[in-house]
C-alpha cells in the first residue's frame, strides 16, 4: 500500500509540472507498453498496454472523452476511425483513470482502424505486424466537441517481435533403455514476460531414409501436454525401444491467445536412441521348476 502511495505522489507532482509538461491540456494521457511485447493487434487490447487518463479541469467537474490511437512503424500506420464512437469514458476531476484490456478493444478492433502501409488481409494471412520498432500514441477528445484533442499526445516506443521457442535439452542422444521406462523429457522456455503457457511434447519415429520434412508431414506422432518444463516418460506411456532412432520437438503456447512465437512456438529437434537391450532382444529367464531323468 505504501509502494502504491508513493507512486501515486510521483505521478501527481509529474503531471502538475509545467516545466515538465510544456503546455498544460485539461487532460493527462499516460500509455504505457509492458512485456511481453507482441507484434499483433491482440497485444494492443491486453492488459500490458495501458493507459492512464487525469482530468486537471476542475471546473469541468467531469467530461466523457474518446480515444483516438494511432501506431506506426517499419511502414505501417494503423488509426482509430473518426467514425468509431464506441460509448463514452468519463473523466472525474483529480481521478486518474486505468485502462487496458477489454476497455481499448473496441478502439483497436481490425474494422474499426484506418489501414495504411498493410491490409487486413495481409495481416489475418501473416497473423501479425512486421517486427521493429512502433509508437503507439493516444490522443483524448471530448466526446461532445471532437475537432480538437483536449490531451497531450502521449506516446509509447516499444520493440515488438515474436518471441522465442523453448530450448529443448533432455534426453540426451542415447539415453539407456530400463525396465520400467524412465525417460525424461526437459525444456528450457527462451522468452521474457510472465503469463500462462501451456507445452506439447511431440515425439516421432525417424525410419531410414526419411527426411526431418518427411518425418514432420507423414509420421504420426505421440503427444502429450504439459504444464511444467519437462515431462517424465513413464511406464503409463507407449513403450519405447532400442534399435529405433526418435526425434522430439516441443511447442509453446500463450493460453490467452496474445503473443506469438518464432517457428510457429516449435523448439529445435532432439535426436536420440535408446541404449541397452531393448525388449525385443533381453535375455530369456533362466529355466526353473524341472526335473533330470537319467537315461541307460
């Protein structure tokens, strides 16, 4: 509470100083853009894009406002439509108000935004903006009189890219065969921000003469899910064996549908064969319960 306070005293005595503000609009625009930092329109209405709104009017008392957001870069321009008037937000003297989430998505919906340098085809195809660098700015406009923005121009410069795929480290290339199986499968995730994630272990059979392409296409693979960073390969699953060479990649997925991944969210393969016996070729047991009858 404490921390919240204090941060709350810093923002205000920022917003009340002229000689850092420059002119001073009846309205504060603050945007802010968090990791994890994703190149696609779903970053845009997440909640690590946020924005924050301070009417410094006091004899306004309070005004409903709209938001215009314009973002550009690596030549794109995206930009709410004047023509978009989604209901409208109310400012109350001296207090601040968050958005994020839910309360921008009807300003950054794909049919609501003027298209420049991209189509929306060409997004919906690609599934994402090309990486680099972007400002994501906001302009505030009173709802009743919407010719002038009544805000600074508050902008946001940050670096949106895919992010990167886990790094598939266990098992080793020839992990030994046992008897019940004991195989552990690890991974290590490669991406900066937290939110939930959930992991497919792929695991195929390579015959001879196949190639990794052919293999991905045609084989059918075992799947399991998983939660955690590794996945034990236990005496529950499909039996593995000696003899067969096996490749396994792992793919990420962000649950909430936001970030994007390198590679589709696939890790690099992993090779390996297991070493021992196998249970096709283990010694038999040794011969119990029989008699010797000595004949002549």
């Amino acid at each position: 509470m404490a921390r919240k306070c204090l941060h709350l005293f810093f923002w205000w005595l920022l917003m009340g100083n002229p000689l850092l503000w420059g002119q001073r609009y009846p309205v504060t625009a603050v945007v802010s853009a968090l990791p994890p930092l994703s190149p696609t329109l779903e970053y845009f209405s997440s909640e690590y894009l946020r924005v924050t709104l301070l009417l410094n009017d006091a004899q306004a008392g309070s005004v409903p406002v709209r938001l215009r957001f314009t973002i550009e870069g690596n030549g794109v321009r995206l930009q709410t439509s004047d023509d978009q008037l989604p209901p409208p937000l109310e400012l109350t003297y001296g207090v601040p108000l968050l958005l994020t989430g839910r309360e921008l998505t009807s300003y950054l919906d794909p049919q609501y935004l003027q298209w420049q340098g991209v189509s929306p085809d060409d997004y919906q195809q690609a599934g994402k903006l090309p990486e680099g660098f972007y400002s994501i700015c906001l302009d505030v406009f009173d709802y009743r009189r919407q010719e002038t923005p009544i805000s600074n121009q508050a902008c946001a410069y940050p670096y949106l890219e895919e992010l990167d795929p886990p790094l598939l480290t266990a098992p080793d290339q020839d992990p030994p065969w046992t008897q019940p199986q004991q195989i552990v499968f690890s991974w290590l995730p490669q991406h900066l921000g937290a939110f939930p994630v959930e992991y497919v272990l792929y695991l195929y059979e390579w015959p001879d003469g196949m190639s990794l392409d052919q293999v991905w296409a045609y084989q059918t693979p075992l799947t399991v899910t998983s939660m955690t960073n590794n996945y034990l390969w236990g005496p529950a699953e499909v039996p593995l064996d000696t003899g067969i060479t096996y490749v396994a990649r792992v793919r990420i997925t962000d649950l909430r549908g936001e970030a994007v991944f390198k590679n589709n969210g696939y890790s690099q393969e992993r090779t390996f064969r297991l070493r021992g016996l196998g249970a096709e070729s283990k010694p038999c047991d040794s011969p119990s319960d029989f008699t010797a009858v000595v004949l002549g």
